[in-house]
C-alpha cells in the first residue's frame, strides 16, 4: 500500500493541515486506521491528531482519494463533528442508550356548549 500526498495546506484560523491524498493498494479499501497510520507516517505527526474525513474509490480502481485534518493539539480536534470522531474511535453504528419513551396522554374531550332555548 502506498499514499500520495496531493495537497497540503495550513489552516491557521483552526490550527490544523488539510491534507488530500491518494492511496493505491491491492485487495478492499483500506480501513480508516491504516490510512490515518499511513498519512501519519508520511507526515511525522502523532496519530492521536489525524483525522481522516472521507475516503472514496471509484468502482473498479485499486487505488482512494480521501482527506484527512491533522490539528495541532488535542483541544483542536473537539471542534470536529461527533459522527468523524465516532468513525475514528470505531464506534460507528453503536447507538447510546435511550431511556424509556414518555407515556402518551389521552387527547382531552371538550363538551358541545349547551343550546340556548
């Protein structure tokens, strides 16, 4: 498996780098976590601070275009939306646990005014 970096750019106003990359390989589409080690690896940087957003591979290609954020510190990456962080962390598609749906009430029954004579 190989990776490419084609774009890197600094994002002062966030504190991170937007990278674009490709990865080419052989066989399925390569996990989340071993892109996020392969652009670590290219990049020097902690994995605990990369982010990968998306990965797309058209059908029939052996190779995936994604994206990935790498911040700065750890406080940085807490603006990142929950459901990134969930496939990050792999806890994609586990729901929290809800309590109990509030009962019903019974619609109120008004009574016809009385008819006046």
């Amino acid at each position: 498996m190989d990776i490419e970096i084609i774009e890197d750019k600094e994002n002062l106003l966030l504190g991170r780098r937007e990278v674009k990359f490709l990865v080419k390989f052989m066989g399925p589409t390569p996990d989340r976590n071993k892109v996020r080690e392969l652009v670590r690896a290219k990049l020097g940087v902690d994995p605990k601070l990369v982010v990968v957003g998306n990965i797309a591979q058209p059908f029939g290609v052996q190779e995936a275009r994604g994206e990935a954020r790498v911040y700065k510190t750890e406080e940085g990456k807490k603006m990142e939306r929950e459901y990134i962080l969930a496939r990050e962390n792999g806890t994609k598609g586990k729901k929290k646990e809800a309590g109990a749906a509030p009962a019903a009430k019974a619609p109120e029954k008004k009574e016809a005014p009385a008819e006046k004579k």
